[in-house]
C-alpha cells in the first residue's frame, strides 16, 4: 500500500500514530483510555467519492498549535513518487461507540463539563459526539463513507426527558441552518444527541440508531433505568417481560422513541425498514458498486424482533449483513479480551450461526475493545467486536472507531481514534490524551477475501477497478494527526528513599502500610488493636486492626508498591467479601472523626486491585469511610444507609468518592473511569474553596471528568464514628471489605498541586 506523502512527514505521523498507550494509560482501563452560516453550506453529502476529493476543513486549534480554521483535511495528498502501485478499490464506515457519558456532561443538569472544562473550543465542537458527527460530515466524500452505524447507550440518564422538558424530534427540526448547532444553547441530555445526530442528517450521511440500556428506560414505570439481564455466563430466558414487546414496556412512555422515531429515520435514502416496537432497523448501502446491509439491533431484542431480523435476511438474501447490537459479545477485565456471555450464546444460535450472510458484528456495552472469530454453521468465519470507550479518560475522549473494507487487498483495517483530542486547548492536553490508538486491540487488520466469503448467497460480488491510490486509512490518520502535536510524556522521578517525598502542612494523617523488617509474604501480627501509625508530624492519629469480620491470613505484608510511593511495600487485604474482611479503624477519640475541612482537603491513596476481583461479591468495596448512616443527619431519610464519607471501588470497577457537604443536606460525588485490576493506581481527590469548592478526582495523575463543586466541607454523624480503612459500612453495618492492596493513604487539610502529592520528590 502506497502513502501519498513525503517519507519525512509520514515519518512524522508514524511517531504520532504509533505512541504507545504509555506507562500511565496501561494502568488504566482504556488509557492504554468556520462561521455557523459556512458550516451549514459546506457539509458535503456522504458516499462514494473518490479519495482526495470533497473533503472540508476540520479546523484545528490549541492542541495542534494552529489557529482556528486550519484544514488538514481540506485537500488530497500530493502524488507518491516511484512506480505507480495498484489502485485501490475501498470504502470505510465509522462507528460511534457508547456515546452516553457526552450529552450527560455537556446538559445543563450535570454543568456542562465540556464546555466549561475546553472553553475554547469552538462551540460546534463543544463536545465529544458534536465534533465526531462533525468530523464524519465533513470527510465522508473525502474516506468514501457511505455509512455510520451507533451502538447504543445513546444518553446515559434516559428518565431526565421529562424533568428536562426536554421536546421531541420534529420533521422541522433544523439545528444546522438556524444556528442552534454553534451557539451553545442546546443543554438538555436527549436534545444534545439529537442535535449531534442531525449534523449526519443535515449532511445527508446515512446512520443507524440503536438504543442501548440506558435508552430504553420508560417514564414513569420500573424500566425508568433499563435493567441490565441477560448478561450472565450460566444461561439466559429472554422472557422476562423486559425485551422490547415485553409486558413491562408495553404501552410505556419510550424517550428513544420520541427523538428517534421511524419517521426520523425513514428519511434516510437507506433506510429499509423497522420492527414494530420501533426499537430495531435495517438499512442498505451501496459502496464500490456493492450492497451491504446493516441490521442494527437494540438492547434486549424480544424473540419476535429475532424472528424479524430472520424475516429482513431472508428478504435481501444477496446481501451481505453487518450485525449491530448494543450488547454481544462480552470482554474480560484487561478491557481487550473477548469472552462469551450467554446473551451472545442465545443471539449466536438464534441470529447469527444459520445466517451466513452475517460476516461480521459490532457491539458496544461492554467496556473495552476486542475482537473474536467463531465459525457459523457453513465453516465461515464471523468476526465479532466489541468497541466501548466510555470508561475512558473524560468519558470517552471522543475516540471512534472507523473500518476500511480494502477488496483490493482483501482486508477490513480497523482504526481507533479520536478527532475531539486534536481541537482541545494546548494548556488542557496531557499524556491521557491520545489522538490515534495504536495497541494491538484498537487498530489492527482481518483478513477477509469479500468474493470468496460471499459466493455462497452473492456470486455477483465484484471488486471494482480501483479509484484510490493510497489507503483510506491513511487518510484519515493525515486528517486526525497533521498539526497535531503529542503532549509530551512526563519523566518520572523515582524516590531515592523512604523519606523522599514532599512533607506538607496541614497533614492531618498519613498512613503507610508496610514492615521494612518483614519478608514479602509475612502475615500482618493479627491481634485486636495492632496499629498502623501515623506518619505525619506529631503522630496523632494511628489507626487499629479490627479482627471481628476477618480471620488470620487476611492481612499479608508485600514488597510490591507502586513506583512513585516512596514507601517501599504494601499491605495486601485478602478473602474479602461483602461479610467478611480484616480492615483498621481511627480511635474513637481521633480528631479525623469530627474533622470537617473547613479549607478544603487533599485525600491520596496508593491501592492495587485485586486480579480476583468479582463485581458481585467485590463490588463496592471500601477504601476509607466515615461511619455512621448519613440517615442520621439532618434533612435525610430513614433509607439513607450510606455513610457521610464514602471512598469506594464499585461494581463497574470505577473509584467513587462520594461526601456530605457541611451546608447540605444531599450527598455529592466524583466518579472515575473504570480501570483495570492487578495495577498500582495513585488516586487523589483535591477540594479547592477557591474554585467554589470544585472537587477534582485524579487517577494517576489525570483529572476524571465526572467531577462535582460546592462540595464544602464534609459532614459527620457523631465524635464517636470512626475513620475506617478497608471496609464499607451501610445502614450502621459493615459490609464488603477491600480485596487488593494499599500502600499509603494521606489526607492533607489543605488543596494540594501535583508537585506536592506523594508521587513528587521531597526536593
């Protein structure tokens, strides 16, 4: 395959599109993560043009170290030089995976995150799914796209249609032509996806929609939060009443259906038709002189949308199928490895393995990326993938993905990037922000010969003469990285000794978990009372071993530490459940237990996962905890179990900190990305009164984006309640104790920068 410009500037984006997922984003999940008037005119019309025409301007900004207005997609690559290789006959389709977390945190409701975090940006990219609709329109022609598939989860808070006054789609609806699109006023959490939505409507870009679990919640009823069944490994019924047609959803108030309706998508030239819940579609495109057909179905399809699909099949039977369903195929917890779930065992023997027509499927839900091959019931491969970056850096970071079907060289090139990271401000970009993915599990090649795969149902399958000199996704990569710059990789200093770290004032308590005389693998002495101490100047607050919930051999001295703990070793907490766990308390005469923050707090911890970790015995484990029912306080209720201070590891794998300002009377929380077990994590949680009590959660250094303010202070229940470490409480109880090791735990009365955390150097 020939690239189409000089071998210095690709050199350039090599470097680029090849940084690895470097040594922080591994440790994390995913983190290996114009005017208005001209924008309404040039949106070019999607399909089959050829490479290196019809492409419009993305402008660049801050990232890139250009201005506003830059177009590195404006215009076709110069012409290689040496002899004329092979034309290239090929197309592209994008996918935009779980985009919920996006119109969430740019609603009013939520603050508008995005926009107040990347106030630069222009405001017709002023969130993630914005600029991803608008980076499809204008290069569709460009990367010869004739298609975009959604994979559901559409919005994240399905219910917030009502309490949000939030209107629904209307054939009128014209977001680019009168302005709406660039003048910021659109804040409602199902208004900000249908706007995003639109620009491919506005573009005339063909799409499929699907809704995921967390679009499908009726109003008003027990499906107001789409259930998540079905997702086991040991067997699945999908007669529950909750797939679409079910007893529960009949009749129901359906947002999904309001903002998207079958009328909405019948005005799409590829739109082939829907089930009669209104919940799963099928269109057909044509590319390269071929038809395809997408299926795309929604979250939890009842047995008679199967037989539907079945019916669609059939009925278009030279066609080959792309499958899109919300949730398939599951993944393991390293985020890439794909792994069976029943509800993919009961679509695959009630769907996929008897229609060879389906050569591929794609799927969201889970979080992660990865693909797997089975064989149908002809002896043909079926690649299926799953694609899912909500739990990435800032919810996703706007990546995407994209796949170009090469029939000259019989491949799909699947490619991971994100067109959001290169428009975000200089000064905001760190080494989370990736612009091109380069692992092994989010761009990589399937071998696929398309005239020998769809002989069986289509003998007239044709590879056309080429039209393209180079590859469309090298094109695309051009567009994303030219006048991008890399933030660069920050060097790590590593302690020199126990002691080399910044001491701070203001260090209400620091705890350090591990036995310079131990060998790894020693038992912690296991005694009512044993103490860890407390580090800081004057020592005032030692916490104690509590042994009631526990049993010898929960506690075990460990060298490992993460690299940047000047504390050379850990502490592992073993066997823990939801009713069993050996965790430490503060004296009940401690001053952390009445300590309300009254100048903010810097809370930091060092803790490693457990690679056993389960999300039903495990989930919601504690790290640290304020004790006692928040019930208790003033202004709640008699069913509030949980604690004033909670800092947590959830179901989903995410860290939560969660607290009771002193002036209110509602609980207030920050919420991380998930990240990966088996990895040291440094975790801190900074409350600043002057950003007005602004609340910012880092991970490894990175600012999560589900952060919250006016988080003045915390509450307490009594002086009696205690500070515990390693265990949870709710309802008085204490419950779900900590699987996994710590190291060191600092809580500071003070906001701290970064060159004053336990990760810095004393000098």
């Amino acid at each position: 395959m020939t690239e189409n410009y000089s071998p210095e500037e690709n050199a350039g984006l090599d470097q680029l599109a090849s940084v690895p997922e470097n040594r922080r984003r591994e440790l994390l999940k995913l983190m290996l993560a114009g005017s208005v008037t001209g924008m309404a005119i040039a949106l070019p019309g999607c399909g089959g043009g050829n490479n290196g025409a019809g492409a419009t301007a993305f402008p660049a900004t801050g990232g890139s170290g250009t201005s506003a207005g830059a177009s590195p997609g404006n215009s076709s690559p110069p012409a290689s030089s040496g002899a004329p290789a092979q034309k290239i006959s090929s197309f592209t389709i994008s996918v935009l995976p779980d985009t919920q977390f996006y119109p969430r945190y740019a609603s009013e409701k939520m603050g508008e995150l995005y926009q107040k975090l990347y106030s630069g940006i222009d405001p017709k990219y002023d969130n993630p799914f914005k600029t991803q609709t608008q980076w499809i329109a204008q290069n569709a022609k460009l990367l010869k796209m004739p298609f975009t598939i959604h994979l559901g989860d559409i919005v994240d808070q399905s219910w917030y249609y009502t309490s949000e006054k939030s209107t629904p789609w209307s054939a009128s609806t014209d977001l680019v032509g009168n302005g709406q699109i660039g003048n910021g006023q659109v804040t409602k959490e199902w208004e900000l996806a249908s706007q995003a939505m639109q620009v491919l409507e506005a573009a005339q870009c063909p799409y499929s929609i699907c809704a995921g679990n967390h679009d499908v919640g009726a109003i008003d009823s027990d499906m107001q939060w789409g259930p998540d069944w079905g997702v086991g490994v040991t067997g699945f019924a999908n007669n529950d009443g909750y797939q679409d047609g079910g007893s529960h959803r009949v009749g129901l108030f359906e947002p999904y259906l309001q903002v998207f309706p079958a009328e909405r998508a019948k005005r799409q030239a590829t739109f082939g038709g829907r089930h009669v819940s209104g919940f799963h579609e099928y269109h057909v495109f044509e590319a390269e002189g071929n038809k395809f057909l997408v299926l795309s179905m929604s979250w939890r399809a009842s047995d008679d949308a199967i037989g539907w699909a079945n019916q669609v099949i059939r009925a278009n039977k030279t066609l080959p199928v792309i499958l899109v369903n919300h949730q398939l195929v599951g993944i393991g917890s390293d985020g890439k490895t794909a792994a069976d779930t029943a509800y993919s065992n009961y679509m695959w023997d009630k769907l996929i393995k008897d229609n060879d027509q389906i050569f591929m499927a794609v799927s969201g839900h889970y979080h992660g990326s990865c693909t797997s091959t089975k064989k149908n019931s002809r002896g043909n491969d079926v690649y299926l993938m799953v694609v899912d970056y909500q739990m990435a850096y800032m919810g996703g970071n706007g990546l995407m993905r994209m796949f170009e079907f090469d029939l000259t060289n019989k491949k799909i090139i699947a490619s991971s990037f994100s067109p959001w990271v290169p428009l975000k401000p200089a000064a905001t970009l760190n080494e989370f922000d990736a612009a091109w993915l380069s692992d092994s599990n989010q761009s990589f090649t399937l071998d696929l010969d398309f005239v020998q795969r769809f002989a069986s149902f289509n003998p007239n399958f044709t590879v056309p003469d080429g039209s393209s000199d180079s590859g469309l996704t090298d094109a695309a990569r051009k567009i994303i990285l030219t006048n991008y710059s890399q933030p660069p990789q920050k060097a790590a200093r590593l302690p020199t000794s126990t002691e080399d770290y910044p001491k701070v004032g203001s260090t209400l308590a620091h705890w350090r978990f591990f036995n310079a005389s131990a060998a790894d693998g020693d038992l912690f002495p296991y005694q009512p009372g044993q103490q860890i101490q407390d580090s800081s100047a004057g020592g005032k607050n030692p916490i104690s071993v509590n042994t009631w919930m526990g049993s010898p051999g929960d506690l075990v001295w460990s060298t490992s530490h993460h690299p940047l703990s000047a504390a050379p070793g850990s502490l592992r907490f073993l066997n823990a459940t939801k009713t069993k766990s050996s965790y430490f308390t503060t004296d009940q005469n401690s001053a952390l237990n009445v300590e309300t923050f009254p100048s903010g707090y810097t809370i930091e911890a060092f803790v490693n996962i457990d690679p056993g970790f389960d999300a039903t015995t495990n989930g919601w484990m504690g790290i640290l905890y304020r004790l006692g029912a928040r019930s208790q306080l003033p202004g709640f209720g008699s069913g509030e179990g949980d604690c004033a201070l909670m800092f947590a590891f959830s179901n989903l794998m995410e860290f939560q900190w969660e607290i009771v300002p002193v002036n209110q009377a509602t609980n207030l929380t920050c919420w991380s990305g998930g990240v990966s077990a088996g990895q040291w994590l440094h975790i801190a949680i900074v409350n600043d009164p002057s950003a007005s009590y602004a609340t910012t959660m880092y991970v490894e250094g990175a600012p999560v984006l589900r952060n919250n303010t006016n988080m003045q202070g915390i509450q307490y229940v009594s002086p009696t309640q205690q500070i515990a470490i390693g265990c949870g409480q709710w309802a008085g109880n204490m419950s779900t104790g900590f699987l996994g090791s710590i190291g060191e735990i600092r809580i500071v009365g003070v906001p701290l920068t970064s060159d004053k955390w336990l990760t810095a150097r004393a000098t």
